[in-house]
C-alpha cells in the first residue's frame, strides 16, 4: 500500500497536492498506481500508438476511422434549403432535390453510427486488459498499459470531438428527421442513385435513437463502460483501475513529470476520460464524497487547458458527467 500512498499523495511532505483524497486513499487499488505510475509521464512517445497498432490493431482502426469521419463531419453538407423547399412544395422534383442533397450526408451519419457500434463492442475488451491483466507479469506488459490508456483517451478524444460537431450543425437532425419521414418513398423511388440511399428501417430507427442524445458517442462508450463493470461482477476493481490512471495523469501534469507537451495534453484527456467514465459506472459518480477521484482538484487544475479545439477541458468534463455541472 506504500506505493500507493507514495503515488496520492504526490510528493513527500505532509500535503497531498495529489488528486485523491487523504480519506480514500484505502479505496483505491495498489495493484494499479505502480505499473500505471511508472508510464503515465510519457503518453505522448509514439511507440505507444505504435505497440497498440501491433497488438491491439481494431482499437488503432477504429482511431484511424474516427478521424476521417470527423474530417468528413466537420464538412457536412447542410441539406436544409432543399429540405424546406420539398416541405413547403411537396412536388416529385423538390423531393428529388432533397433527397439527392440528404442522401450522401445520410450514409456519412450511418457509417459514424456503424462506428459506434464497433466501438461499443470493443470498449469491454480494453477495459479487460487494463482492469484485469495491469499486473500480468509477461515482458513488455509496461508498454501494453500505456497503449491501452492511450488508445481509450484517443476513442474518448474522438468522441468528444464528433459530438461537439454534432451539437453545432443543427442540420444533422433536421436533414435526418426528414429523411426518415420519407424513406417509404425514398425506397420506392425508380432513380437508381435514390433508391442507393434507402437503409433498412430497424438501422434507421436505431440511428434515430442514437442521435437523438445531445453526446451520442462519449454515451456510447460510458454505456459500454458500465455494463462492462457490471457483468464483470467486480465493479470497484473497475473503479480502481480508473482512479489510478486519473491519479496517475494529475500528478504528472500537476508535477510537470510529463516527458513533452503532448504527452501533457494526453495526460490532461486522459484524466479527464477516467472521470466521466468514473462518474457513470460509479453509483455515486465522481463528484460525490466517496468518489475514489477528487474531482474539484481535477477541475481545478485542467480549467486552463483545451481539448477538441479551443474548448476548456474542465467544461469537456462537466458536459459529459451526471454528477458534475
């Protein structure tokens, strides 16, 4: 437990200046801080993103995914004229028109829906490795936990980013609300490329669930989080792994131990990740009493630093906990 304590409480000396509380240090578990404390500072080096392209190679795709549709996203093609035109004049041409417009940007929001649900069916599988195979002692395991940490702030990273896109292009919902009330007709329709946008209706109903939710992606990822834990039927060793790896990230950013300004900001992202993953599996959340992770300090010391854009880390952290506001 000395190594714990050692790794809480930050520095020597009798104030913490670390992010867990002096009350909790008990809750927290010791078989994580060593291992995650020892590769924490250096998130940024690029073997990492190399290690996980190597033995975790769906989680690297599905980083790599993440980015063109975000690319992709951030052009969308606002189909509301012509929407508004085929609603207001509803003749063969105007719905044509609209649906030549929608249909292309239709088959961008399924492919960033089809990604969510391969990143669901991921999440329990790194959750797996860094909450139950940290300690493994095959060589190389050092390496494998900092890509993991690595690899879930990158899946974090990318869906905190597609659902602040999301929320700035109204478009999004209004093209798709239309397209659904007319896929019927849009399956029907004799033009070859029309036709082409047609998607079945239980997916269509799916996706209008999913993007009805003001942060699809990051909800994704903490719904996944959560049943993990559950069916894991050991939810504390799940909160434990992600108290230590935000413990870990504060005091290498609150120590200035990271090796560069990139693995700073990825210890910032990924500090930030274990909170409001933390607050959803936790029943209190992270900003309650109890909470292996001292929030407030967490909040205080990211509030003068950015992630996806220029947008403050700790309003990042707020948008997306239940407990935090």
């Amino acid at each position: 437990m000395g190594a714990l304590l050692s790794l809480l409480r930050g520095s020597s000396g009798g104030h913490s200046g670390g992010l867990s509380r002096s009350s909790r240090e008990t809750q927290a578990s010791a078989r994580f801080s060593k291992q995650f404390n020892e590769f924490i500072s250096t998130l940024g080096d690029v073997r990492n993103s190399q290690h996980v392209d190597a033995h975790f190679p769906q989680g690297s795709r599905l980083v790599r995914v993440g980015h063109e549709l975000l690319e992709r996203v951030s052009a969308y093609q606002d189909g509301s004229n012509e929407v508004r035109m085929a609603i207001s004049q509803p003749t063969p041409e105007n719905e044509e028109a609209a649906w030549r417009k929608i249909g292309p940007s239709v088959m961008l929001l399924k492919e960033c829906f089809e990604l969510a649900q391969e990143i669901e069916s991921m999440i329990p599988d790194l959750l797996d490795e860094l909450c139950n195979h940290a300690i493994d002692g095959d060589p190389g395991r050092n390496h494998k936990n900092r890509g993991l940490a690595r690899l879930l702030a990158d899946i974090m990273q990318n869906a905190f980013a597609f659902d602040a896109l999301k929320a700035s292009i109204p478009a999004i919902q209004n093209d798709f609300s239309y397209y659904r009330r007319t896929l019927s007709r849009i399956s029907k329709s004799q033009d070859a490329e029309i036709a082409g946008y047609t998607i079945p209706h239980d997916v269509s109903n799916q996706m209008s669930l999913f993007y009805a939710y003001y942060n699809p992606m990051v909800k994704t990822v903490v719904d996944s989080a959560t049943q993990f834990a559950k069916d894991s039927g050991d939810e504390q060793a799940v909160l434990d792994c992600l108290s230590a790896l935000a413990t870990g990230s504060f005091n290498a950013v609150k120590q200035g131990r990271a090796d560069s300004p990139k693995s700073e900001r990825m210890c910032v992202l990924v500090l930030v990740t274990c909170c409001v993953l933390y607050d959803w599996v936790s029943l209190q959340g992270v900003g309650s009493p109890q909470s292996g992770i001292d929030a407030k300090a967490a909040l205080d010391l990211i509030s003068e630093r950015t992630l996806v854009d220029s947008t403050p880390a700790d309003k990042v952290l707020r948008a997306n906990c239940r407990t935090l506001r």
